[in-house]
C-alpha cells in the first residue's frame, strides 16, 4: 500500500514538570520515522523553547487544559503554528 502518513510528538504535562527519558521517547519515534513517515514532527523542541524563558507550572497552566493533559486554544495555537509551518515549507 502507498499509504502516507506522519507522525507528531508532544510532550505532556507530566512530561515538562519531569523531563524522565525525554530525549530517548523523541529518539525512538525519529527512528521509528525513518523510510516509513512522509512527516515526523516533534513539538517537544517548541515547549522546551517556552519553558527556557518560564517557569514550568506557568507553561502547564497557560497551555493545557487545568488537570488534563489536552492542549488549551493557546496549546493547540502553538501545535498549528508548527504544522503550518512544517507543512508549507515541504
């Protein structure tokens, strides 16, 4: 089958308060991207960037719903904004 399909990755609260084995969970699913995903995108770098200038609960609180681990209007404006981007430079 010629199916193609992509792959994005973020991080989740609980994610960004601990940061455990970060870099090892965007490694296995960039590995497992290799010659099979039109598109991997990895959403962790755009959090990371926003939790180098506040602090993490802030980031948790202005992104996310308060007690899930789903994206606010703003959260899911960051993940457009990547897609948008990833998507219109291919």
């Amino acid at each position: 089958s010629n199916i193609k399909f992509s792959i994005a990755i973020y991080p989740w609260p609980g994610h960004i308060l601990y940061d455990n084995n970060i870099e090892a969970y965007q490694e296995y699913w960039k590995n497992y991207c290799k010659n099979k995903c039109n598109l991997f995108i990895n959403h962790f770098e755009d959090f990371q960037n926003i939790t180098n200038i506040s602090e993490k609960k802030d980031v948790i609180k202005k992104l996310y719903f308060y007690g899930d681990m789903h994206f606010n209007s703003k959260g899911n404006q960051v993940i457009a904004n990547k897609l948008i981007n990833t998507i219109s430079s291919k």
